[in-house]
C-alpha cells in the first residue's frame, strides 16, 4: 500500500471516496471539487492510500484559501467492503500520521482536528455509531485524542428577524484593543471549553489576543459588523461579533461580561447578531455551534427560534 498526496490526475478518481451524505465525510464530490477551486481543498493537503494504482482511502483537510497550513481534517474514508472495521483502522491511522508528520515538518506545532458532522440522535443510529467508531480510533491513534461534542443551530427567516434591543445599544468600536480587553474579561467563567483552554494555557491576555486576531482576519465576516452592547448610560455590558465563513453567515462570538451575567442579556447579545445579519448583511441562513455542555447557550439559541440540526464532533490533539 503506498500513500502519498494526491494529484491533479488523481482527483476523479478519488470522488467515489466522497459520498454524500457519508459521516466522517464533510466534503461530498461536488463540494471538493468547488473546493479545490477556490483553495480551501488543496492537492498536497489531500492524501490517499492506494494499490496496484486503485485508491482505498482519503483523507482530506481544509484551509482557508491563504492559509499555508492545513486548518482542520474534513473527511476521511476508507473504502470496503473487503476490509473489517479493525483494518479500516490501521489504514487510517497510517494515512493520518503520515500526514500529520508532513504537516508538522512544513511548520504546524500540533495536527489539524478532525471535525465530524453527526445527526443529533447519532448515538440512537447504529450505522451512525459504527461509521464514526472505526474513525474515532484510528484518530486516537495518530494523536487526536481530545474529544468535544458540540450543537450545530441554524436560523431561517420563518423564524422571524429578532427587534432591537429594548435595554441595551449597540454600536461600532474600531479600536482592536477595546474588543481584546471585552475577551479577556468575559473569559472569566466561559463556558466555551476551546477558549478556557486556551487561556488556561497561555493565560487571558493572549487567548484574547489570539481570538481578536481570528475573527478579524481568518474570518471573511466584515470587521465593522463587530458590535460593543452598553447600558443606556453607555456602561459595557458584552459584545457581539456578526461574521460568516466561506459558505454561510454565522454567530461568530458573543460574550457578556462577568458582572452582568443572569440578567438574560444573552438573549439581547443573540438577537442583535441574527438582527444585523438578516437585515444588513443579507443573510437568509444564520449557522452557529456552541459546547454540549454550554447549557445556557443552547438555551439561547432556541428560544430564538434557532434550529438544532446537528452536531459536530471536535477531535483534536490535547
């Protein structure tokens, strides 16, 4: 069995790896396709297995169009029937770590994670358990051995466009310093397991630092959709951050500071962004994820009138 990255030769004849629909396989053929047109698929990000010139497996990450380094592991398959679940295991597993390996020699400190889209009642799904089992393991194996399980919402017009808030006001800050100060400070107490980590890793300052700079330049949501929310008498009270991704208008961030917690004011926070984005930004689809276990998150979303359609399930290295 030889891997190695894929070719611009190789790619029609990958495609039957992709299969819509398939767990474990967030870019169907199509999808990859576009993708790689734009970037965010890229050949040498790409890396099959194959014999005697058949492929057998694909694993394929995505970046952001000018990104150097992969981002995130967004498929991964293993073609059968002819092997058990234990030797689409290995393969796997061998075909992650001879990517993480050239991953880690072109300049990336940890690997990529490996973000699986999951039905909501996936553990009531056999099939769903079993795809993502053999997957979930041969990711362990080549070091992705952190777990997160987050909620996937979505917001549609039929829900109908939230009003202003009647309390608190929301306007533009242009000063990055301002927003990295509001991070940091909302850090206190998150329920947001990725940014505790981190700041519990490199301390606030840089966590918030780092957040700042993600949302401003990884995101292609406008940096002048971000929003501060302040009391009449113009006391901050959290901030809002409208963006989107590649395919859809997204919650980015939102946060509310430590001293104004159980006053709802997540709600007003929530309902500014999906205000915005429907009406000044043109968004007929709103997406955003938010932690199992950030209860008062979901919450939020719901009573929103937020859809929750999926989940997603976040492997990385610890």
């Amino acid at each position: 069995m030889i891997i190695r990255t894929l070719t611009d030769a190789d790619v029609e004849r990958v495609l039957p790896l992709l299969p819509e629909g398939q767990i474990g396989v967030w870019a169907d053929a199509d999808t990859f396709r576009e993708r790689l047109g734009t970037g965010e698929y890229r050949p040498e990000w790409t890396w099959l297995a194959e014999d005697d010139g058949e492929p057998y497996a694909l694993a394929a990450w995505w970046g952001g169009p000018h990104d150097t380094l992969p981002a995130a592991l967004d498929a991964l398959n293993v073609r059968g029937p002819e092997g058990t679940d234990d030797a689409r295991t290995e393969l796997a597993a061998r075909l992650l770590t001879a990517a993480h390996t050239a991953f880690a020699e072109a300049g990336r400190e940890t690997p990529p994670a490996y973000h699986v889209l999951l039905p909501g009642d996936w553990r009531e799904r056999p099939e769903a358990v079993a795809a993502l089992r053999w997957r979930q393991e041969a990711a362990r194996r080549a070091g992705l051995t952190a777990s997160l399980e987050r909620l996937r919402f979505e917001w549609t017009p039929e829900a109908g466009v939230p009003k202003p808030s009647d309390r608190l006001r929301f306007r533009a800050e242009p000063d990055d310093e301002v927003f990295v100060d509001l991070f940091r400070r909302v850090l206190d107490g998150t329920l947001d397991a990725e940014s505790g980590t981190g700041a519990a890793t490199v301390g606030a300052e840089a966590q918030a630092r780092a957040d700042v700079a993600f949302y401003r330049d990884e995101m292609p949501g406008d940096r002048a959709w971000w929003r501060i929310a302040e009391t009449p008498q113009g006391r901050p009270v959290g901030f809002a951050l409208p963006s989107r991704n590649t395919a859809v208008h997204v919650v980015g961030y939102l946060g509310v500071l430590p001293e104004h917690r159980g006053h709802g004011y997540v709600d007003d926070l929530l309902a500014e962004i999906t205000r915005f984005l429907a009406d000044d930004a043109g968004a007929d689809v709103v997406r955003a994820d938010t932690d199992l276990a950030n209860v008062p998150m979901a919450a939020a979303f719901t009573r929103l009138g937020y859809r929750n359609f999926a989940r997603r399930l976040v492997l990385s290295a610890p």
